[in-house]
C-alpha cells in the first residue's frame, strides 16, 4: 500500500531506534545529523527514500530544544526527499504539562508542538502516554497514541499483590491511577496537595493505605519530588513496601538524589527516553519497549488494526 | 480600536442574550433566524454590521444540532456581511466530553466544533468552564476560557460552612473540585466509580464525611446519574447535608426525577443555559451568569484585560 | 490502488445504503451510531478502517441538522482511525438553495457546507443533482456530481411522448428542464412567477401546453406549492396530461396534501431521500437509484472513469 | 477605522479608475506597470501604502492573461509593502462561464480565479453583476457583487415602455431578465436555442413579441452571436422596436459586424470593460460606472453599509 | 504505487512534450486546448486521468502569461478529474528574477507563482536551472530541481579546452559559473558592471582572460546585451575564442540582432524553451533535454531516487 | 491605528531588546522566561498584551535550539493572550544558510523556520542582513529586511579610503561586496576557493589588492575561517591594510583564536547577536543597531513608510 519502510534514528535516543530497527528486521535509514559551530543543525540523508514509508523515531528528551528541532529539520528533509508517508514517532511527547492556560497570559505549548510537527510536514504521529489523552487532539492529523500500561500491569502481576493499593501521587493523576488499579483489580488512594502558605503545603492521603503495599502510579519521574513526598506520607500513613511506576523516566534533577533516599522497595520505569549509565539506581527496572513499538509500526505500514494488538 | 459593539442573539438562549445587551446598555442587533419546512436554517441580519465587533451568543445547548448550526450559519453570514470581528460567545460548549479517544476507533468531536467554527469564520471564542481546559487548546483561533467558580464560591460563602468537605462525584471532577476545594478552604472527597461486572457497579467513597456538609461540585449536570448516586452513598456515609454546585443545568432526562428524589439541600447553578419553567425544582437555585459574560464581553471589546476582571 | 472498499451508513437512509453495499456485494461496516441524553452524537466504528477506501452514505435530509452533525463526526471517526481515503456520498445535499445571497445580509451556507465537509476530513465528495452545478465548485475537494436524469428519461420513454412539453415550473428550473426536454426530444414551456402586491402572485405560462401532455420537471419537490400551482395553471391552459419528474422526494409538509389534490397523472422521484410509507401516494414512481450509485462507487475506488459510466 | 484610502489603477481600465479616483477625490497612486522583453511583468509602487485601505480597479478584461495576472502580481506587491486591508476592484470578472464542469473533464476556473486572487492577498473582493450569482461563493474572503441593473433601469424609464417585453436571449439568462422586467414592470419572454443536428440549430421565442418593443436582456455582450439572432427571432415574429441592455461589453470579434447588422434601435451598456473608439457604434450608449463604484469604495472603506446605497 | 503514467502537453513547448513523451514511450494525452474570442482559455481533457499519475510539460515561456494560466488551468482541470497525483513539469520557469525585493515597493513574483501553482492543485514541481536555487524554498509543496550543466559539460569537454577560462557576466552569476568551471576544471573570471552616472555603465573583467578562450556561462540569455558586452570586454581584453553557454534560450528581442553582431565562436543551450527557426543562428547549438526529463520523470513515477541518476 | 506599542525582550539579547525599549522611551514589557528541570521552556507575561501591538526581539543566536523555541513559544504567548498584533524582530536569523539544496537530500531548514514562525502566529517579521535576500520570500507574512551597510559605510568614510578595494571573501558573498563598494566607490576584488584533492583547497585572488587597503566584506564572521584565509592571501598579494567588515558578530569556535593570529587592522561588526566580554578584541568595534531598529519598529507602529527611514 505505501512504499518499503523505513527507520531513521532522529538521533535522541539511538538504542530504542536499533531496538525498533532490529524488531522489525530493517536496518537503520543512514543519515548524517550534526552540529555545526554555529549550533545549525545540519542534515543529511545518506541515500533517497522517495515514495517510502519513513518512521522517524525521535522521543523530545533532553536535550529538548534540540531533539525537537532536529525532529522537525529530519521531517523537512524527508518530506523534501519525496518521502510517501512520514510518521513522526515520539515515545515521549515533551511540554506535555503546558495542556492549558492553567494560569493566565501563558501558552498552550503541546498544542503548538502539534502545529509544529504538522507544518514540518509530517503525515502522522505515534506517540505513548500523553500527559493527558486530550493532546492527541492537538493534532490535526491522524495518529496513534499507545500506552505501556500493560507492560507495567505485566510487570506487577508478577507479584504478590494481596493487599495492595494504587496511588496516585497528585490529583491530576487520579484517572490514569484508576485505569491503572483496575487493570489490577486493586483499590485506589489519592494524595492531595494543598499550599498552606506562601513556604509550606500539607499532604492529605485520602483513602486507605495502612498495612498495605503501595504502587505510585504517575505518567512520568520528572523531579521525583511530588512521588518521593507522597512515599513518605504512605510509609508515615502505615504502608508496609512502596513501589514506584510510570512509563516516561525523565529522572530532571534531582531526581536521582532524591528516589536515592526515598526508600522505594522498586522503580519501575520504560525506556521511552534513554536512562543513562550513571541514572541506573538498584532498584530501577526499566521495561523495553522498543518490541511493543515495532509492532504497532509494523501494523501501521502494512494498513492493519492498531487496536487488535491490544485486544480493543 | 474595533468598530462598534454588536450583540446577536443565536435564539439558543435568548433570556442571556437579553441579559447581556441589557448590562452593556446595547439592544439586541435585530436578526431573523427561521427553519424552512425542509429543516433547512434561514439567517438574515436586519441591517449591516459591515466593520462592526460583532458577538454571537449561543451556547450549543438542546437542541443540541440545530444550535451549533445556526451559530455556524450565523457566523458565516456575519463574515460575509463584512463585520469587523467576530467572537462566538459559547457559554456552554457540547461535545466537551468527546475530548479524546477514551474508547478506540471514535471522534475527537470536540476538535471537530473548535476547528468547524473556526471555518465558518470567527475571530475569537469565549466560553465558560470547558469540560476540560484543554478544549481551549483544540481552538486555532485567539479566545477566552472563563470560570464561573467565583460566582459559585460567593453564593457559598454566605453559609455556614464550618465543618464542610468538597465532594467531587468522580475521578474526572477531582482536580476541579480541588479548585473549589481551595477557594472556600474546606477539605476534599473523592467519590470512585467502578465496574464490578457487566451488571453492576460499586461506589467507593475515597476520603471522609461522616458528619460533615458536603457540597458535590461538577462542571455540568446531564442526566444527573453520578451525583444523586454520590448524594445517596454520602448519606450513606454519615454526611449531614448534601449540596450539588456545578456551572452547567444541562437536566437531561431523566436528571429532573432523579434530583426530586435525592433529597440535596440545596441545588446550585448557573444560566449558561436555558431552565424551563418546569424544571424550576424548588431546591433549585439559577445564578445568573450575564452581567459577568457582559463584564467581559466590554472588555474584550475595549481591548482591555480580561483577566484583571478575576484580578489575575 | 486504495485500500479495501469499506461501505459506511450514516443513519439517514439506511435502505439506500443496504441497496448500495448490496450492489457492490459488500456489507456495510459495522458503526454505532447514537445521540445521549444530552443529545450529543456518538459514533463508534465496530472494527478498523485503517488504510481503507471509506465511503459514507448519508444524504443530508430529514433530520437536516442531525445528519449533517453525523456526516461530519463520522468523517472525524474514520480520519482519526486512519482511512486511507474517506468520500462523502451525498445523494442529496441539503442548502443548496442558499447558494447565493439572493437577498442582503444573507449566508451561503451551501458553500458552508463544502468548507465544513472539507474540514472534517473528507477526501472526495460523491452528489447527485445538486440545485446549481456551481455548488460543486464550493468545494476544494475533488468529487463527482451525477445526474438522474437518464434514470428520469428512461422511465418516461416507455410512454407515449407524442404531442408532450417539457414544463420548467419556475425560471430557476429553466435550464435543467431544458436539458430534459432535449434528452426526449420534446419543446420547452416555462412558468413564470410575479409577485403582484404583497398578497398575491401571478403565474405566466411561456410557452405553450394546449392539447399537450405536460412533464413538470424541477431537481426537488419539497412543499410542491410551485408545482402543483403549475399543475393548475397547465390544465387551465389546456393541457390534456400532467407530470411531475424531480430528483429528489423531500416531500416537507404541507407537500402530499398538496399533491394529493393536485391531480398529477403520475409523480416520478428518486430515492435520494427516504420515502416514509405514509408518503407513498398511489400515484407516485419511486426509481431506486442505488445501483447506479454503486457503479459509481465502484469505478472511483478502482480508478476508472465515471463519466464513462453515462458514455461521456 | 481603516488607514487612508488608496486607488490603484491596475492598467486594464484606466479611465474607470481615474473616474473612480475623481468621484472620491484622491488622486490615483503612484504605480509603475510595465513588461520586460521577456514579458515578465514588472510593478513597483512610487511611494508607500503601508498601513494604508488599498482598492486596485482592474477588471479582468482584455489582455485577459496579462490582466489577471497584473491583479495578482499587484496585490503581492502592495501586501508586501504591508498595506493595512486590500480589495480587488473587479468590475467585470473573466472567466465567469466557467463556473460548473458543463462538460466532463474541465476545469471550473471561475473557482480558480478566486483561490488565486485569495491566495496572493486580497482581503476582500468588489464586482459587478458576475455570470452567476454562485460565483460569490467561490471565495472564501468576503466581498461584495453589485448589480447595475438599476443604472440600466433608469435608462429605460426615460423611454415610452407601454406595450414592450423583456426577452432573455437564452435559458441562461432567464432568472437575470425576469428581475430586469420586474423593475421595470414588463412581461418577460425567453428564446430557447436547440441543437438539431451537428450543423444547425433552432432558435424558438417562449412567450410573446408580435407588436411589441423588446429589449433583450442579458449580462454581457461576447461575440454578440446570440443577441444578434435574438433580435432577427424577435423581428420575424413581429416585434416593433428591439434594444439590447447588458452590463459588460466585451464586443470580443466579430461582435461589431455583428451588431453593425443587426439593427437595434440601441445598445445600452456600462463601461465596466473599455471600449475603445474603433467600436463606439453610433447607436451605442455606453452608461458610466465610476461614480456608482466609488460610492461604494467610499462606504466600504468607513465602515458604512453597502446595501443601503440601494435601499436594500 | 501510483496510477499509469500520463503525459500532457501545456502547449507551450510541444516538442519538448513529444520529446518526452516518445522517450517514456507513452502517447502524449488527449487534450483541448483552445482560446476563446473574449480570450478565456477553454480545457477539455479527451479521456479521463482518474487516478493517474500524470506529468503537465509547460514551461512558463512566451507568450508567459497564457503559458502561466493554462498550466493553473490545466492543473484544475486535472485535479477535478481526480488525477492520482499531479506533477508541474516547468523546463523554465519565469519569473525567477522577481525573487527577492531588489527594489523597495516591489512583489516577489516568484514565491507568488509557487503559491499559485499550488493553490491550483499541483502536489509536485519539477524545473530546470532556476534563476536562484532558493526560488525551490519558495515552494510548499515537495519537487526537484534538476540542472543542465552536465550536459552543457559534455559538450564542452569535446572541445580543446586548454589554456581557458569560464566567465560570469555579472556577480549575479558567479557562483554558477564557478560551478560549471570547476565541472570543467577551468579557471573563474568575473566581469562587473558599475553603473558611473544616469547614463553610462563600466565593465570592469575581474580575473584574467588575455591569449584564453573564454565560455561565458549563464542560466539564461534573455535580450542578450550582458553576454554580449561581456564579450566585448573579453576580446578588447585579449581573450581569443569566445563561448556561450547558457540553459534557457529566451532570446528576446534584441537579443538575435545583438548576438548576430557579437562574435560568439559558438553559442551553446538547452531547448527547454522552443527556439523557433528565426532564431536559429548559424553559430547556435541547441542541446535536447527531453530524454533527460524522461529519465527523471521515470524515476518519481516509479519512486525511485532522481539523484542516483546524476551520481548523488 | 494599532494599539499600544509593546517591546518584549526574548532573552537571546537583553542588551538589544534594552536599547530598542530606550530609543522608543518604551519600557520592556514584563515576561518571566525560564526553563524548568525537565528544560522544557516556560514563558509568563506578567501583564496582558490584549489588542496591543506587540514587537519580540530574538536574534536567534546561541544557545540556537532555545532561542527559536522560545520565540516561537512567546509567539504564541502573546497570540492566546490577544494581542492586536505580533511582528517577529529577528536581527539575526539563524539558518540562512540551509536556504537551498546545495547538498542533495537536505531540508530547506530556512524555508522551515519562517514556516514555524507563521505557524506560531506572528503576523510580521522584520529582520537584518538575511545570508540571502530570497530568504524574505519564504515568509508567507508580510514584513521588512532592512540591511545594516549604511552603518558600515558610514563608518568606514570616516577612514581614508583612497587607493582601497573592497573584497568578497568568496563568490557567495561578490553581490554584497559589489553593493558595498558602490557605495563607498571603491573597486571589487574576489576570492575564489576550490578544492584541490580530498585534503587540500587552494584560493585565488580575482581582481588585484597589490599595494592597497582591503576591505573584506561579508554578512557574517561564524568560524572565521574564510575571512582568515582571505586576509592571508591579500597580505600575501601585497595588500597593505587589511579591514574586516560585517554584520553578524556570531564569532563560533574557533572564530577568536583565528582573528587574534589574523592581523586585522581592524574588525567592524554590528550587535545584531551578543558580544561577550571575553570576545571583544582589542580590534574589534561594535557598531550599536538599536537605535535603527528602534526607528524602524516606530514606523511600523505608525503606519509611516519605512524605506523613507533610508530614502528610498
């Protein structure tokens, strides 16, 4: 239906695009990216992929103003190279947070992110775990927004969960926590936060956890202070062993410094973005998810179901 | 800085639209809007609003299909008769809840309206406490989103609310009610929702109210199902009085028998869209919403801040 | 070329749809379609249509409003599940009378309707005898216009045309009924409509019906005040036998008591648009154009020229 | 509302523009049009119109290409200069017949022009009675389409119009002549042209002519063929005198020999296309247009209602 | 992976399209193309393009403006009749030199045709040789832009081209020419022109061409009065045999009676423009492009990489 | 005409945005810009820009990834904050390098950043000194590119300049050197690089410089490496002082460490980017620009011409 695929490695987190690559039995697309002095980037595709079906894999991770705009250089350049279709891949979709003027005189930044994407000119998306699930409707074109949450249920099933609760570490977590703790068929505790005054805010664990394990369940480990907060209200609140999961693992510090001294009993995390050497804790686990990409890109190739990969 | 000001009723709710040229001293720009006898709308303005700021008031209200289509109609036929700007004024915005794919292969109708109003041709949109805020994102277009919470807090704060807990009747009105929560310093419930088989459903009261005036607060009340369920398990749980607040009185069937039978103390709303006489239910309180959309309206129209209006 | 032929029912003629997928002997895809309780409508696909040839069957007629929202939700469903190609069959388009602005302060909501069409996502429309061909020019969208003409015509030869006219009912009519007068080989009469006072109007015949069979021909009946005013001042100028041929049944009240009394020899229609029951008359021909749609159906999706289809 | 006024004469018809710019007592601006051997056109602008409310007159007249392309070229030149608001002063618009695929497999280039004439720029659009009122609705910025059918009035009422008839000349032009006879209270008749084999066609008179004065009635004089046997039709079937009104008088060849004998007691015409000396037939009356443009130039640049100008 | 591939000549340069059309050894497509007497450009295609992929041969050549309009037209046309995919095949496009605002108050006609030819429906361009290879940036849609000088190279290599030099005539054309002397592996002259009061201008030769053959190289010659004072210079400079090479052969007037007095050894270009047989110089040589283009068009019908063609 | 005039520093140049703010006796408009630990980029206004007229300044220099992120993302700040309207100042425009395929399969990442930029909704750019004028075409927006020679040559006319020559360091740069020579009428010299084998390139002095003052001219000074090279060969050719003129301080590493060994007698550079302490040379002048944009912004605020500012 479209032309032979293609993988290109867009540069920010080159072992999921091998993992990708290598799933999908297709080599990684050669291109040239850099920087020159002038921090211009360049690009440069080492041979044509006119007329092919082209699958840029580019999570906007640190460094962020760079992968995004290397993202939308490599999408010109494709799309000026005659590309049939381009899917702009992004594991991790930044500026996900700026979803709304939450307060005044402020941008909608994920929406321009899809105006962006758009304008560079790319046909479709595949992104994981939006901040919120709104944001797939930034875009006007069509895509495909996945969540690891099964992989994570995977994971979890694996243990003893009698006894358990699912946490969500804020508010703003709480639907995604819920769809989380019913995978699980686990009841659901909330942490509120609320500033006291201009210096301190208070802690309020609404729901039960004494006595119980506690999973904190959240999108993503960006500075870890609100979930490293909320394990140690769960271990004041009586929890016995507290876990830690969430799909993107940003780790901005002091994330590290912190999940160090928080006491998890276990981390666990998908590689959506790279986890450097020096990030890998002892008690991390992260999850690959590169299989889980490579076969929703294979169906998208080949004009298949999306949904029928996860039973919907 | 724009042409002079100019209201038009889209005949969803012409009690507001009434309200609203009545505080800005402006009458009602005269408009014939009529259906032929095969269904199809008829427009025509009775004199030119050629450079004039125009404002079409029209919240998408029941019935539902006709009322976005005569605001569409409206807006082209003001375009085409050269106004100056266009701002569609959408008190209540339907479609709000169709915000994301919640469930696979179906619409982003949200989008849809934001970009169809877009294309028919106006400048701006104001509207009022969006089912999400990051509706106002899916808008291309500059626009305003407003809350109506304060109108709610007031009304409010002239009772006793010693002892008083916010209740928000699901997940999804969590974040919500933690405003509310916050603007009337009282302490925050959560009510979860959950399937235990095809059959049936149990409510869980997360956080507490033994004892305590809850308020139930929402965005809208449809047909009224999750609040007078949340109204029977707080009873349940040992609550004194029970309050329903939210912005929008959509009283879908069967919402009016539902609510006549809760036993709420108190139900508070706003005229975002019309209340028929016979939903006038005797514990049924309607704050009126015009003179704050008028405020605003002027404002916009003066090229002033909106903001300051809520001294953000 | 395009993906697999996938049939979809919008819901406003769910027979023609039948007939249609019937004829290209596939069956229609799987949708819900449904309005809750606060009237807003729900669409869900039963399975993908990723990568398919989608063409969605819904003439915009009775419920106007509705059918339209329903056409544009589910272009919305069908782009954002990833359709390879999506054409919207409109067998009949509703607003094609307001396709100028005949009076001041007016809209062109017909060339509204092609903009929102487009913005919803389709590719390609697919109509049938549109009010004024210049509509399809509203579009920037490709798509085909088609005419019954030939199915008209067909159905009048098998009679005895000796000593007939062609009757254009009012002077919009004049170039179609022209058209159709040529096809039978037959002269061309036209009804002139004055308005005398603000009261009353006069009719004109131009032309000449004495002794004549009359075939009044116009693209819709929809009140049939016009035609059945025509009727009248055609057997008052002598004409022995009266027709009526017209494309599309709208039917709108008061239009069958009208034609119950209007004394036509045989009403001749198309069904563009559902014919309740109840609006069957004894003396009305309802041609079934569903085949003729499918072979258009069938030559867009395999690449093949329509016009070859009516030997252009 | 807007910054100063500005006329640009565009070339094609330069005594209307500097008719337009005296009525509104601005000197025409400052504008060098000339090609380059290589027939490159080439437009620089004497001084600036930043900020400025910039008309340009050109009707898209002989040269036809080398007009339209001399609009599209000046409105990219005065954009690029940053003129605050842009219209295109068309006062006839080429290529109006081609506004519907009449044949298959053509292009609908009356949409064209207007997409072109939106995309170098133009906000807005200003003509005078187009081929079919539709074509309004091909651009997507607003604009305005006059009649002159009110100057033309006026020229009939100075002459002795008891016992006359107004005659379309085709089909086509039926809807147009019954709102001339209407405004000047006079029976309307229609010639009917048919093909009757490759070689010939029929002319027929729908309606009556015998004793009477006629005036043939249509929107512009082309090639002059059609009028031309119109009047020979009329004069054979007895009527008295024959005139011919029309708004555009593009007199393409041979339309001069052909109207030289054709023996009407006059042709009355507006000058919305030049009419050179070499064409003034003596008994050719050529209305002026300019004051009736630059009232409505002058109305649209304040802000003021068009449609007042004629009582609308 | 896109439809049969069709050929249509624009009617600009209908050798070149027969050229073409033989190489790929498909029939050139049936079209009508024709002016009217009010000269609007009429289009009829004999034979449906549904879903091809079809090449429209028009270099924008006098007479420019119809070439300009009948290639838009044409496009229109095309796309109406729902081509696969449409591509502009310009061997010259005009208006190059209006790609930038030398002069204040200026268009940029350039990006303006870009824009217009997108607008008209075309998905790709393919040009020869523009006058600045930015004027590709200028379009939004994806095309090649292929150059000529390798086969301009081959021509020269067949001559002694010891003891040479490659000259540009302005520092307009420096890095050009500097392109085809490193082809040649020649040395770079440069003549500029300074203009010294209102009404005289100096040429001053940049670089050293005594005892040398010199090859004046260009994209273009126009009225030819560079070149030829270019060669002027060069020989009261002492160069011995003087060349030009250029790609499009616009010759306008004077340029024949100028380089029929210049002297030129020989005269070298490409036929992406027609050179009628006036024009043919003894000294002139033109080079055939049309199987060049057929290689190219080839490889984007078939999605193969254009590049590889040229070695890239 | 506009509202109120607005100056919003974008971080990249504070030193810049501070002077323009000064010379328009305008404060700098409060905006809080910081990037958060995950360097996602947050922009707050700290008062409303509704219906104001709003000029950002962002050269888009080091560090240049943020520095267009964050103008694009204060675009839409201001755009969701109303304002009247935005103009993009941009006194240095990264990436006009990439303005053409020099390379195949590479973007057009200049064509690019203007596409962002209008997508991010400014209304107007004004710019400085673009790599190519061509550049200003890529911008569908209108707005000015104003060039900075003036103030080179004015300052240089303060030298003697008898017995000088102005020198392109390379063919790209021979039309801006030319044009800087006229205006200090001086004769033009070239250097022509062109490479030798894989390792070696060797550089050619076009034109003489043999006992004179050499003025290399170019746009920028990136790596210095060019300018380096060409002020050794014109000492080599026995060129006397050796002058380094140019707008676009960017000085990328290695830039200082070859200037400080180059021997410039002097480096003339305009603040277009910043210069920091460690990068001011002894030898280096900066020329200050902010009171010519200041001067322009004005202008533009107003409505008044802008090239009068230069006298055209």
């Amino acid at each position: 239906m479209y032309g032979e695929l293609v993988i290109i490695n867009g540069g920010a987190h080159p072992a999921l695009a091998q993992e990708i690559a290598d799933c999908l039995q297709t080599p990684l697309h050669g291109v040239e990216i850099k920087k020159f002095a002038n921090e211009n980037i360049y690009v440069q595709l080492r041979s044509s992929v006119r007329s092919r079906d082209v699958f840029i894999i580019q999570p906007t991770c640190v460094p962020v103003s760079d992968s995004i705009l290397t993202l939308l250089i490599l999408i010109d350049t494709v799309r000026r190279d005659s590309a049939g279709r381009i899917t702009a891949v992004m594991p991790y979709f930044a500026y996900g947070r700026s979803d709304k003027k939450d307060q005044p005189r402020t941008p909608i930044t994920a929406r321009l992110m899809a105006d962006l994407i758009t304008t560079a000119g790319a046909d479709r998306f595949l992104t994981l775990d939006l901040h919120a699930s709104q944001i797939a409707g930034f875009f006007s074109i069509p895509g495909d927004e996945m969540t690891t949450r099964i992989l994570l249920r995977d994971h979890f099933r694996n243990k003893d969960l009698s006894n358990s609760v699912v946490v969500a570490p804020d508010e703003g977590a709480s639907k995604r926590a819920r769809k989380f703790a019913e995978l699980l068929d686990l009841p659901l505790a909330i942490i509120e936060k609320r500033r006291r005054d201009a210096h301190t805010e208070a802690l309020t664990l609404i729901g039960d956890a004494a006595g119980m394990d506690a999973i904190i369940f959240d999108d993503e480990v960006d500075t870890a202070g609100t979930v490293c907060n909320g394990a140690a209200l769960l271990k004041a609140s009586g929890a016995r062993r507290v876990f830690l999961a969430a799909t993107h693992p940003l780790f901005s510090p002091p994330a590290i410094e912190r999940l160090q001294s928080a006491g998890f009993d276990e981390i666990v995390v998908i590689n959506t973005v790279p986890v450097p050497a020096e990030k890998m804790l002892p008690n991390l686990t992260v999850l690959p998810v590169g299989s889980f990409l490579a076969k929703i890109i294979g169906r998208i190739h080949e004009g298949r179901s999306v949904g029928e990969l996860i039973n919907e």
